[in-house]
C-alpha cells in the first residue's frame, strides 16, 4: 500500500468531535427506541390491556438495542485504541 | 356493570331499511357522492345484508339487518396499533376517532366487515342541505378515519347524565339505538344482556336464537331470531 | 498529487466511480431526481385530499402500499442471506457482493417502512404510535422489528467499511468528502489491534443480524395471518414469507449486480461464476417457493371450507386468475429451466430468470392480499373488486426511483464492491481454503496446524 497521506492523524479536533457527535447520536437513538418500548410497557400496564405481550416484546428487542449500541462503543473505542502505537 | 346487547326477530322484520336511515341521520354517517358509490366507498354503519338462495322461479331471498355485532372477544380491537379501538367495560366496542391513524388494520380483520373508513372528507363534501340535519350530539369523522356502529353510545352518555341529574339509576328503556327506536315492526329489542330479567336476556335463550359465525369465537352480542317457518 | 493517486491503486476500478463523474452520472441521477419527484408530487396530493385518491375502496382497503411494503421489505433479505450466511458459512466467493447486498437491505427497509407511513389515512398522528402503541397488535411487533433489523443491517454495513474509507480518505482531494471519509474512517490504520476489532464485531454481527432477519420477515406475515380472514389464517405464512422474501431478495441482488458489473465495468470481480452461484441457489429457492406455495393452496383445497373456497378460486379461475397464473410462470416455469441447466445458468439467463422473480414476488404479494379482501365472509361484498389509481401507480413509480437514487448516490461517495474484502481474498484465499482442505483430507494422520 502506498503510503497514506492522512493517514491515521487525527486530522483536527473537528474530525473527532463530529465522531463522538455521531456516536452519542446512535446512542441516543437507541435510548429513544428503549424509552418508546418502556413507554409502551407502561400504557399496557396502566389500560390494563395485555401486558404480558409489552414484556414479552420488551425482552427480546430492548437487549438487541442495547447489544447494538454496546457493539458500535466497542469498534468505536477499539479501534481509536488500536490505533495508536 | 351492563353488558349492551341487540336481538333482531328477522321473523318480523320486514327490510324496509328504516333502521339503516335512521341509523345515518342519528349518527352524522356520511353520504358519498354517486361517483365514489361507484367506486364502492359507500358508508353504511347498519346495513340490510340480503342473500339469494336458489334461481327462478324457486328463488328466495332473506334480509339481515347488520349493525356491528359489539363482539365480546372482537378480532378488530386485537390489531388496533393505537387503541383507537376497544372493548368498554359496558361491551361497547368503542372507537376513539382523534387517536385514528387510519391503518385500517381493524377493517381488515373484522370478519363481520362492519368497519368503514373515511377515504375522503365525506362529511364536509356532503350536501349543504344534509348539514342541517347534522345531530350535534355525534361529532362527524374527518379524512383518514374508521368508523362504525357504536349501538348510539351518545345516546347512553345522555342518558347516564340525565338520570344522573335525577338522582336515580339507569331504567329500562332510558337508552336504546337509533335504529331498534325506529324500527315500525318492532323487530329489534336492545338492553342488558347480563341482566336475566331484561327482554333481550331472554329472547336471546330462545330456541330460535343464532349469532353470525359463532365459530370463529367472536361473541358477537348481537342475536338473531330466526324465522319460525320456511319463508316464502 | 493526491488526485491522481487513486490510479494506482491496485483496484483502482472499483475508486472509479468515486472520484471520476462522467456525464451519465448526471443524466442518471436527472432522470431519477424526476421520477422521485412524480412520486412526491402524488404523494402530496394523497395527502391533501386522503386516501381516496387511490383506487381502494370497501372491501379491498389494503392494496398497492401494503403490498409493495411486503415487496420491499421482502427483498431486504438479499443483504442478509448473503452477507451473513455466505461469511458465517465462509464461501469465498461472497468478497465482491457483500456490500452490493448490504446496501440494498439498508435502503430497502427504509423505502418499506415509508411505504406503511403513506398507507395511513392520518400520517400527521403517527405520534399516536410512540404514545398510545399496544404490543397486541402485530404492525407493532412489525415497527419494533423493522426498526431493529434496519439499525442492526446500518451498524452491519458501516464496520466492514471502514477499512475502505479509510483507502478513501487516503486518496481524497481535501475538501467536504475528505472531512467526511476522515470522520467515517474511525482512525483506521490497519494495525493488527484495530483488524481484531474488526473483525471480532463483524463476526458477531453476522451471528446477530440473520435471526433479526428472519424475525422481521415473519412478524410481516403475521399481520395477515393474525387475522380470521379465508386463505389469510394459515399457519405456515411464517416460513412461507421468509423464503418468499429470500428467493426475491436474490433475484433483486442479480439484477443490481449485472447492472453495476456493466456500468463500472466489474468483469474482473463480479464474474459468471458469481452469477451461476447464485443462481444455483434461487433455484434452491424456486423449488422452495413452489413446495410452500403447492403445500398452502393443496391445504386449502382439500379443506373445502366454503369461504376459503370462493378465494381459492377466485384466485385460480376468477377475477384474479390472470395475476396468479402469471405469478406461477414468472416463480417457477420461466426461471426453473433457465438456471436448472449450466448452459442456461449465464450470466443473461441468471438475470432473465431474475427479473421473472421480481415480478413474480410483486404478483405473489398482490395474489395474498387482494383477492382475500375481495371476497369477505359476510357475502354482501360477494366479488369486490380493485383498480391501481394514477396515484398509486406514481408513488410506487417514486419508490423504485428513490431506491435507484439512493443506491447511486451511495456508489458515488463509497465503493460498491468492497475492496478490503476483495484484497483481503487476494492474500489470504488460497491459504485459508489450503488450511480448509487440509482438516478434512482423509487417511493423512495429520493434526491441523498453522501453516506457515
């Protein structure tokens, strides 16, 4: 491979900021998606209308968002690791 | 807590549609233009279900009034993503019309097909003449709405309140439908299912007592007497 | 000059489109730009006048929207099937198609779920959905599982990319698209640390992103199949959708693939061997779709239940006869002998049987949806009927266009063939299928061990 220009240099404090801006907003989306599952929950529960179906939804989605944000922190905080020396 | 019922003598009733008419001025139920009647968008919240049997010249036919059947356990109710539609303690299968987002998931899955939907803004693109005959105590459906038969509910909230005022219970006879007041040939009686004294408890044990698709589990509340001898 | 630096790369093919636009580009994208614009245009004036601009009516409320909801969100599987399962099952062959794949399950959820949004009658009170939702109905268990299945196939698509923006950004001019791939390229440096990183997530994602899929697929079905209705209440709806939606999946995949190999001009990376492979397996899924499809309405036939039985041959010799025999020849008689045979299995023939499918898979959602409508148990609507609307026709006009203009923004800003993957083949293929081979060569008396 060539040698890279840009390379792996942080190119600015710009380029960071805009990452962390990015992570913090899947973060945050996840958040919301878990905040809408709970508030659903919550609706169920108080109209008395079907509850059991809101956990049972609940169980399975809520840890796949949570894994997926877990997952996009881990490459994220990894590879800034791995890339330095 | 009462459980709101119907039963329809189909022995006595006689198709003359005046349940469906009254039904439509009481309940603000749109006319569609005769363009959309084309295209199939006619709105009946009752409607006479006809069925033909046999061919000339041995040919019968037999009329059913067919309001919604307020099932006890309604498949539509079941899909509704927003609880626009649902079960009332009183088993009214009520439906909450600003929560609408017009899925039309509950038309889809009534297997009744009572369930209508606000395609255009009918109400408003109505005859000015019809305004006037506008029952204000019903509020009119905008675009992008279901809407069906609620066995004239606004009828019960008038009533709880007036006998509310008057400091005494709700009687027999305060709230009844629209179309069960109007019907000439008395065939409808509607009343409290879970009460074993009222008419329509015991008309409904009668031997000529059917519900629509009672197989599919529904429980329908609404009940049909049949005819006592074959017809024609 | 770091411009023309990208012409000596060894793939350099594959940064072509990326940093040379030629005037096609433009005309494409125009052309495109148009018909996305005919289609907001019908959407808006749904939108201002209400769904009667369409052609549904009383029975037949759901048609076009919902249909080609289940259309797209049915071809989403082709990113799965073959990204995960072919790097799960490591078939090498997959380097050159897994992010062709990948895209096209990205934007294809997206466009699916748009559709449901333009099927509302109040999409103003979508609000109602967050606030008053009930895990009852299944168009819920549908948002929640779209909603994770297009999160998951984005993070799927993004963390094997990032060594080729890295390659990107390496090359990039400065300017706005060099801040961009600096930003997406997360520092990548290729060191060993960072690979593991890599290549751990990528692994688990693949794992996690084939369930998801295949859960998505089924709890669309289960919005008919929840429901009462003749010929909707079938058990085996779950599978049948989820293979319906891979055999589609495929075909949209061919289709792309030979559009892409002709217009960037990949004969060396996306080569007839791909083609056969993958269309050895949509026979798999021809023959699949016809077992399915046989086993449902053989089911439906011998039941006789005189509701199911107006749909069955409402479908089969009635109203809808025309749509459901065409479905038959365009899933089974057209593409079953083209890619039976290696003669036929070209890369034309793959792609003829291919676009066959496409249309087959539109009719075969349109031949579920329609006639169970059309025909309800209470007789009074005895044979409904329905007719597309202008409206209806332009936004699903609007909907394949938006997918075309995304897809070709998409291979302007980011490699369509993923050239990591691709090099990565380059070194190390031989090796690792060395490597394969020899755990299972019979009689040697040998442990494996790592080659040097």
């Amino acid at each position: 491979m060539a040698t890279p220009r840009n390379s792996s240099a942080p190119g600015g404090p710009w380029v960071f900021r805009t990452q962390l801006a990015l992570l913090a907003g899947f973060s945050a989306f996840a958040s919301l998606v878990i905040l809408w599952i709970a508030r659903l929950i919550y609706v169920s529960y108080t109209l008395h209308d079907v509850f059991s179906a809101s956990i049972g939804i609940a169980l399975i989605a809520v840890p796949i968002f949570v894994f997926l944000t877990c997952m996009v922190h881990y490459v994220f905080w990894g590879l800034r690791r791995g890339g330095r020396p | 807590m009462p459980r709101w019922g119907m039963v329809i003598d189909l022995d006595k009733c006689t198709a003359c549609q005046a349940c469906v008419v009254a039904c439509q001025v009481e309940n603000n139920v749109p006319v569609v233009e005769e363009k959309e009647y084309r295209r199939r968008r006619a709105m009946s919240w009752m409607k006479i279900v006809s069925e033909t049997e046999g061919s000339y010249p041995d040919v019968s036919q037999r009329f059913m009034p067919r309001p919604c059947m307020m099932c006890d356990n309604p498949p539509c109710t079941r899909v509704c993503p927003v609880h626009a539609t649902y079960l009332n303690p009183e088993g009214l299968v009520a439906q909450i019309y600003p929560r609408c987002i017009g899925c039309r998931f509950c038309i889809a899955a009534c297997p009744y097909t009572v369930k209508y939907f606000n395609w255009y803004d009918y109400h408003d693109r109505g005859p000015d003449e019809l305004r006037k005959a506008d029952n204000p105590d019903v509020s009119a459906r905008p675009k992008g709405v279901v809407e069906k038969c609620t066995f004239c509910h606004h009828r019960l909230m008038k009533a709880k309140d007036k006998a509310a005022v008057e400091n005494r219970p709700l009687r027999q006879g305060d709230y009844i439908p629209a179309c069960v007041e109007t019907c000439p040939s008395r065939a409808m009686y509607f009343g409290d299912l879970s009460d074993p004294e009222s008419q329509v408890a015991q008309l409904a044990k009668s031997p000529r007592a059917f519900r629509l698709m009672e197989d599919l589990g529904t429980q329908p509340k609404v009940v049909y007497l049949s005819e006592r001898k074959p017809y024609g | 000059m770091a411009e023309t630096d990208w012409r000596k790369e060894e793939d350099a093919i594959l940064l072509r489109p990326i940093f040379a636009t030629g005037r096609t580009y433009y005309l494409v994208v125009a052309v495109l730009g148009a018909l996305v614009l005919w289609g907001l245009v019908s959407y808006i004036v749904q939108y201002e006048n209400g769904l009667g601009v369409t052609g549904m009516n009383f029975p037949v409320s759901w048609s076009f929207y919902i249909i080609n909801f289940v259309f797209f969100v049915g071809i989403s599987h082709a990113g799965t099937l073959i990204s995960a399962i072919l790097r799960l099952s490591q078939a090498e062959w997959r380097r050159p198609i897994t992010r062709i794949a990948e895209v096209i399950t990205v934007l294809v959820l997206g466009i699916g779920g748009m559709n449901i949004l333009i099927d509302l009658g109040r999409p103003d009170r979508l609000m109602n959905l967050f606030l008053y939702g009930r895990y009852q109905s299944p168009l819920l268990w549908d948002a929640t599982s779209i909603t994770a299945y297009f999160t998951a196939s984005s993070v799927y698509l993004y963390i094997p990319m990032i060594p080729d923006i890295a390659v990107l950004r390496d090359r990039s001019p400065p300017g706005w698209r060099s801040f961009l791939y600096r930003v997406l390229a997360m520092g990548w440096a290729g060191t060993e640390r960072q690979h593991k990183v890599l290549n751990r997530a990528v692994a688990i994602m693949a794992v996690l992103v084939v369930p998801i899929a295949v859960s998505v697929h089924t709890v669309v079905s289960f919005v008919f199949s929840m429901t009462v209705q003749p010929m909707w209440h079938s058990t085996i709806f779950g599978p049948y959708f989820v293979v319906g939606a891979i055999f589609s999946g495929i075909a949209a995949l061919l289709v792309i693939m030979a559009v892409l190999r002709k217009v960037f001009h990949l004969e060396d990376y996306l080569q007839p061997i791909h083609f056969s492979y993958l269309g050895l397996l949509l026979l798999v899924m021809v023959l699949l779709w016809f077992y399915f499809t046989f086993a449902e309405y053989l089911t439906t036939y011998y039941g006789n239940e005189p509701n199911e039985m107006r749909v069955f041959f409402a479908k089969l010799s009635g109203k809808y006869a025309p749509a459901f025999w065409a479905m038959v020849a365009c899933n089974f008689a057209i593409p079953l002998p083209i890619l039976a045979f290696r003669r036929t299995r070209t890369i034309l023939g793959t792609v003829i049987a291919s676009i066959s499918i496409i249309i087959g898979m539109w009719l075969e959602r349109f031949i579920i949806i329609v006639p169970t409508l059309a025909n309800p148990r209470l007789r009074q609507y005895a044979q409904g009927s329905y007719a597309p609307s202008i409206v209806e026709i332009g936004i699903m006009v609007g909907c394949f266009a938006l997918f075309s203009l995304l897809y070709v923004l998409f291979s302007k800003l980011f490699p369509i063939v993923s050239i990591s993957e691709v090099r990565e083949g380059r070194e190390k293929t031989v090796e690792i299928v060395k490597e394969r081979l020899d755990r299972y060569k019979p009689g040697l008396g040998k442990l494996p061990r790592a080659t040097t």
